[in-house]
C-alpha cells in the first residue's frame, strides 16, 4: 500500500501539471487575442480611412455648385425653359466628371427644378423632397448631411446638400448623391465579415447582404418615428443581427456569440466610431483560430510534462541504486571515522587552549583599528548598495542620450553627403549637449563611489542636494513624485562632501520607499539655519512609522522592508556618519500623516 504522504505529493503533482496546463492555455488564449486585437485595429483604421475619403471626395461639390449664378437665376425664373435645359444639361456633365450618382436643385418648398438625371424614366424633377433632413439642414443656412434610401430611385446613398442664396435669403438647395455600393464591394472581396451602421445601430453597408438593414440594438420608438417620417431607409422593420453572450473587453472591444439559424460562432467584435459623419464601423474576427492554437499549446505542454515525468522517474531510479551502493561504504567509512574524530578532537582541544589565548591577545590590539576599519567599509558598501540599486535607473538615463547621439550621428553623415553643413553643425552642438549631461552623471557616480575620508569641511549644501538628486533623477520621474525643495541659497555646512550626500541620498530613498503606493506622492525637502546650526526636514506623505518600531528605525539590520530591498544598515550609517562630525539625526511623524527626519549639522565658523 502507499503511505499517505506519497498520496498526498501524486495529488499534488496532478494539481501542479493541471495548473501549468490552464496557465497555458491562458497565455495562449490571450496572446493570440491581444494579436488578433492589434490586427483587427489596424484594419480598422484602414476602413474607417477609405470610408471617410469616399464620402469626403464629394463635400465640395454642393459648395461649389451654389456658387453658380445659373443656379440661383433658375430659382428666380423656373419658367425659363431655355436656362432650365443649360442647368440640367450642366448639372449632368459635372455629375459624369464627378462620378456621383446624382446632382439636382431643390426650390425654397423642397421642389425639384433641376437634375443631372432629367432625361431618365427616374428623373427627380417635380418631386417634392421638403421632409427630408438634408433639405430642412441646408433650408435653415448651413450644409446638410444624410444617408438614406432614395425616395425615388430606392436606391440607398448619402446626400450632401447647401443652399443657394441670395444675400442672406435661402433661395433653394443643391443636392448631391453620393453612392457607397463601390466601397462595399470592395470590401466584400476582402474576405471581411463588417458592416456599417448609423448612430442607432442600423447596418446600411455590410459584407454580408444578410446583415443590412439589421440593427445591433433594439430600436427605441422615437427613433422608428424619426425614421418612418424622414423615410430613411424605405422601411419601418429592424430585426436584431443576433448577437448573443456579450463580453465587454474595453469601450470598442468584445466577445460575442452570433448564431444565424442552427449554426453558431464565437467572434470578436471590434467597433471603430467616425464621428464626423455619426456611423461606427463594426469588424468580426472568427476566434475558431483561437481555439486551435490553445489546443496546440496544450497538446505541446502535456507533452513536456509527459518528458519531464519520464525524466523523473529515471532521475529517481538511478539516485536510489547510487543511494544502495553508497549505503554499505558509508557504514565501513563511519567506524573509522569515529576514531579519527577521538583522537583529532584531543588534539585540538590542547591545541586550541592554545591558540584561543594568543588571539586574544591579539585581538585586544587589533580591536580599536578593526572597529574604525570596519566603519569605513560598511559607509563604503553602503554607497555600494545604492549605486547597485540605482544603476538601472542610471544605465536608462545614459541610454537615452546615447539613443539620441546615434540618430544624430547617423543625420549627420546623410547631411554631409547633401553638403548641407549648417545643420551638420546644429547636430555636432547637440550631441556635445548630450555628452556634456552624460559626463555630469557619470562623474557623480565616479565621486560616490570613491573612498572618503573623516575630514570635516565647509560644504556647500544646495550642491550637495543637487548631486543627490542627480542620482535619484530617474527613479522620481518613474514614480511620478511631487519633490518641493525649500532652502535659502549660499547654506554651508561642516561635513564631507561625499558623506553629506550619502545620507540624503538614504533620507530621499527611505522617503521614496514610503510613497510607493500613494496615488498623490509628495516629499518635502526643507533647509532652515537656526544660529550655528543648519537643520534639514526630510518630510513625505506616507503612511509614517509605527509607534512601536520609532525607537528601532536607527538599529543596525533593522528594516520595515522585504529581504530583497535592503539589509536596515542605510539609518544606522547616516547616523554614524552625522554624529562623526558632530551633528544629530531624528525621526518622528507628521500629524498630518507621513514621516519626518530631521538631520542637524554644524555652520562652519568661518560662515557664522
């Protein structure tokens, strides 16, 4: 029988590969829509392009032809046979070279004077088209825009209209149709599954001849209204397109199941608005592809699982054969070992007696030099650990710069090769810029990470806040944090130079750990010269220091973070390094909220 504990680890290997499986059939799934998403887009944008350009090609025409003194003399005189057969006549020729389904002219009461299509069996002249949008817009002074189906061709199109007028009375109104049929056949032989509909949801263009004249949503009653007395569409019935089982991605993005009599299909259902002329285009993407590539993906990991158990259990077989011959060594080995470690354990026990009283000895000398050795090396290795904790940040700084230089570089030889040395010039100057900011940075990591003395020296202190920042540039930029500086100018201080801005880059980089997650993350950093003393506030709008761990925050190893961002040495050296030239570091809370350290050093005599 198996014991329990071997039950438990089958189960939990079951449990870990049916993990790994659904995690990869979740990366494949959403890798391959995220791709499929991008795609779509793209598409996306080209169709709402070509759509725009095949309506936008037209929209002079009506502005132009009411300009037209012709035009306007018609509305004067409509009995004019002779100026109405040169009207229409030239109405057809501009329609021809155009290439727009139809051109005519509409009277103050929405009566049709003139067409380009005089001479058909449909001519427009003599209806009234007053009770549509596009006349009631252009009757009211400014350009009229509408898609519909014809009133008497029934043929759909969109209609751009502008009146005529004279002075500022509308006397009329030219209308030109525009036919979209070209555009959508090219489109059908795409391959595409898309449609066009109106702000209500009515698809009047689609790939599909099935889905026109469908809706997305269902219709309100004052929209069928608007509709049926306009006479949009030709019709008053809508039926659903039959979307079914939305899932909502983002505000253009979604799952749908669409079913079309007994047969169903998962898609993606992506939407791009043109608000110019209030459509939406809509694209579907069969996710059939999607589900081969995850079960492809499953088929490959089940597999490797399968490898990597195999390998396990050979793994497992030959360790316990290793195991049995090493088992009957090992006991021959032990009873001569024993012995051995009898004997040697005397030995060193005389030895060590010994040897213990001499390092003693020893140790007492060497004791005051090693303790000052030491502090020097753990401030050295403190700088050391935030250079390595800021050499990402740093190394993207000096990378963007080099980035720069490079395309500039690149410019520059393009430019010589034209001859064009002028801006060969401008490019050398920049690139000196560049290389000028990328000395600055390196030279301040150069002198942090040198070795300093205990020397005590006038120190100007707005410098050294400078090069502080200098280093923790970058990491205030990714957190997007509101750095408020307050400090009188020409501040000096007795310290070191180096040490100085050792702890105010700890106090900034203690004080940026404790804004990490607020959404509107301060730090103040206040400088105040109080008589022979200069105190400075390093101040931030997180969550503080708990009650119990104030009187810790300055012990050696102590830290409130994980193991992996720092070992609680960075307070305890800045209060060594503080005291060293006789000053003081404290730490309390805000009673607003947040953290206050207040570091206090010496004015240099010479300053007082």
């Amino acid at each position: 029988m198996l014991k329990p504990a071997r039950y438990f680890w089958i189960l939990a290997t079951l449990c870990l590969a049916g993990s790994l499986l659904w995690l990869a059939a979740q990366w494949s799934e959403r890798n391959a829509l995220a791709q499929l998403r991008t795609a779509g887009q793209h598409r996306l944008d080209v169709y709402t392009g070509s759509l725009r350009n095949a309506v936008e090609r037209y929209t002079w025409l009506p502005f132009v032809l009411s300009s037209q003194r012709d035009l306007a003399d018609l509305l004067r005189t409509p009995q004019d046979a002779m100026l109405l057969e040169r009207v229409n006549r030239h109405l057809k020729a501009v329609n021809d070279a155009a290439q727009a389904s139809a051109i005519y002219v509409l009277n103050a009461e929405g009566l049709a004077l003139a067409s380009s299509n005089w001479d058909s069996p449909q001519s427009y002249i003599g209806n009234n088209y007053a009770f549509r949008p596009y006349y009631q817009q252009a009757r009211l002074g400014y350009a009229g825009r509408f898609y519909g189906v014809g009133f008497t061709t029934q043929q759909p199109g969109y209609f751009l209209s502008y009146p005529i007028r004279d002075g500022e009375r509308v006397l009329g109104v030219v209308v030109a149709k525009v036919s979209l049929d070209a555009l959508e056949s090219n489109w059908r032989e795409t391959g595409e599954r898309m449609l066009v509909s109106d702000k209500d949801g009515i698809a009047f263009l689609a790939t599909d001849p099935a889905w026109k004249w469908h809706t997305l949503v269902p219709l309100p009653s004052y929209t069928l209204r608007y509709i049926k007395e306009s006479r949009q569409y030709g019709r008053n019935v809508f039926p659903e397109l039959g979307l079914l089982k939305r899932q909502r991605l983002d505000g253009n993005t979604q799952l749908a199941r669409f079913k079309t009599g007994n047969d169903q299909a998962d898609l993606l259902v992506q939407t791009a608005q043109v608000p110019d002329l209030g459509w939406q285009i809509v694209l579907f993407t069969d996710l059939t592809s999607i589900r081969q590539g995850v079960s492809r993906v499953l088929l490959g990991t089940s597999l490797g699982l399968l490898a990597l158990l195999a390998w396990y259990l050979f793994w497992r077989q030959r360790r316990r054969r290793i195991r049995d011959n090493l088992r009957a060594s090992q006991a021959l080995k032990q009873a001569h070992d024993q012995l051995e470690q009898k004997v040697a354990a005397r030995t060193d026990d005389l030895l060590g007696a010994n040897t213990q009283l001499q390092r003693e000895i020893a140790e007492r000398i060497r004791t005051e030099l090693d303790l000052r050795a030491a502090q020097n090396e753990l401030v050295q290795a403190g700088k050391m650990a935030v250079l390595g904790q800021m050499v990402a940040g740093v190394t993207h700084e000096l990378n963007q710069p080099l980035t720069a230089m490079r395309a500039l570089a690149d410019n520059a030889k393009l430019l010589l090769e034209r001859g064009n040395t002028t801006e060969v010039a401008g490019n050398l100057v920049y690139i000196s810029q560049l290389t000028e900011r990328m000395g600055k940075i390196t030279g301040q990591l150069r002198s942090f990470a040198r070795k300093s003395d205990n020397r005590a020296e006038p120190v100007l202190l707005t410098q050294s806040i400078a090069n502080a920042l200098l280093l923790l540039e970058q990491r205030l930029r990714q957190q997007r944090v509101v750095l408020n500086i307050e400090q009188p100018d020409q501040v000096w201080v007795l310290c070191n130079a180096v040490r100085l801005e050792q702890v105010l880059i700890n106090l900034l980089r203690n004080a940026l750990d404790a804004v990490k997650n607020q959404p509107d993350a301060q730090i103040l950093l206040a400088v105040q010269q109080v008589q022979d003393k200069v105190k400075i506030s390093v101040l931030d709008n997180g969550p503080g220091i708990a009650a119990e761990q104030l009187s810790n925050v300055f012990d050696p190893f102590f830290t409130t973070k994980g193991d992996a961002e720092g070992l609680g040495l960075g307070l305890a050296i800045s209060l060594s390094i503080v005291r060293d030239f006789g000053g003081n570091l404290q730490a309390s809370n805000r009673p607003e909220g947040g953290a206050c350290f207040e570091l206090e050093l010496l004015v240099p005599q010479e300053q007082q």
